[in-house]
C-alpha cells in the first residue's frame, strides 16, 4: 500500500466519526461558543468539516504561503454535511494522484515570506491534515456536552451511545 492510499484509508475511516458528531450538531445553536476567545459552534464544525480539503490543497503546495483562515458559519445542517462530502472529495482526489516520493517530498510553508515549517509532505499531513481534525472533532465533542446534545460514539461507547450493545 503507498503512503498516499494508508492516510486515505485512515482519513476516511474517521470521516464517518467525524459525520456523526456534525450530524448532532443543533442549527439553532450555531451562534453558541463556550466563552469569549472560543469560536462559535458553527465556526467550529465548518472549520472541522472544511479541513480534509482545505488541508490537503495547501499540501499540494510547495512552497506554501499558509493561507488566513477566515471562520465561516454554515446555514444549516445541510450545508455543513454537504462541505465535509465536497472536502472529503477534494482531499481523496489530492492525494490518490500522490507517488510516495512525492509525498516524502520536503515541503515548505512560509507566512509573510518567512520559512515557518519544513518537514517532509506526508509529515505534515500527518499532522494537521489528521491529528489536528482530531483535536478539533473532540473540542466539538465537548461544545456538545457543554449544550446536553448526547455525544456519539468514536472509538467506543461514549456516555450517550455505546455501538457494542
């Protein structure tokens, strides 16, 4: 298996954990956030449903000038599961025209024309492509907690859902 096809294997796998906590997420609550400094609910599920793309498409690049991530909040429900479908889509076409050295490829990203980060492509997508959706899927998790909507499984039974019985 090459390097491009195990990080699609394993994006999409997530993907169907990730579908669930955006499918629980209440439009009306949309405007909500946990405090000042956090983004709203509907910031935070756009960025997470926005990421496989947005991440892969700057990966593409190299050099990279990282682009301003700009919050958008979705209208609905509708269009945050159909920007997670086209991202997802994005981010599989990407990376299934990848050659493993082209994915070890070194990779530059740079911000105002400084050099900011320079490892190797599938590093990289190791990191902010997957595990940085992850740690945005589980702050999501708790925006739900924080607003009692009943947390769905991930890896195995949460509080509110357990898939093994």
């Amino acid at each position: 298996m090459s390097l491009a096809a195990g990080i699609i294997q394993e994006l999409e796998q997530e993907a169907a954990a990730t579908r669930r906590v955006l499918e629980r997420i209440p439009a009306e609550h949309f405007d909500w956030k946990p405090h000042p400094k956090s983004r709203t609910l509907g910031q935070l599920a756009m960025h997470l449903a926005t990421n496989p793309g947005g991440v892969t498409s700057v990966a593409m690049q190299n050099p990279v000038d990282l682009p301003n991530i700009v919050d958008t909040t979705p209208a609905s429900t509708a269009e945050l599961m159909a920007a997670l479908d086209a991202s997802m889509a994005e981010a599989t076409t990407l990376l299934g025209g990848l050659s493993d050295a082209e994915i070890t490829a070194h990779w530059i990203a740079r911000a105002g024309g400084v050099e900011v980060l320079a490892m190797p492509r599938h590093v990289f997508l190791r990191a902010v492509l997957l595990n940085h959706w992850y740690h945005h899927r589980g702050q999501l998790t708790v925006y739900l907690r924080l607003l009692d909507v009943p947390v769905p499984s991930i890896y195995g039974p949460s509080a509110d859902e357990n898939p093994f019985i």
